[in-house]
C-alpha cells in the first residue's frame, strides 16, 4: 500500500483506521530516513504529475503537530516541507 492508495482510498469525511495505519507502519518501519525521504519524493512528484498534491493541506497538518513530536522532529518536518514547494 502506497500513501496515495490510502489517501484516496477514504472519503475525506471518514475516520483513519486503525488497520490502514497498521498497514502503512508495517511498509515503512524498517526504512531509513533516506528511504523515507525518497518514497516522500517520489509520492510528491506523483501527486502533482496528476494534479492531486495539496501543499497547504500538507502544511496544516505539519504545523498542528507542534507540540505533540519533539521539537527536533518537528523542525525537521518543517525543512521537509520546504522541499516540497
């Protein structure tokens, strides 16, 4: 499962499950931050080939994390994003 199958895979108004978190933890848990960073990449540039990538969705999503990951990981997700411009 790719993280564009599970996003469009649910109605905006339904709730994650807990089985589809599940699946997208078991695919990337054992990745390195390189890896990581290069599915990322390649998930980007399929979005916007087909017109899908809504940056400032993505953006809400990184700042409402402030707070709740340390502040290491979420100025590191911050720099990420900046990439993806």
């Amino acid at each position: 499962m790719k993280l564009s199958d599970f996003k469009d895979s649910k109605p905006k108004n339904e709730q994650v499950s807990e089985s589809n978190l599940q699946q997208i933890y078991d695919k990337y848990k054992n990745s390195s931050q390189s890896e990581l960073f290069s599915a990322l990449m390649q998930e980007v540039a399929s979005q916007k080939a087909n017109g899908t990538f809504d940056f400032e969705n993505l953006q809400k999503m990184v700042n409402s994390l402030e707070g709740a990951v340390p502040q290491e990981n979420f100025e590191q997700m911050k720099r990420i994003l900046n990439r993806l411009k």
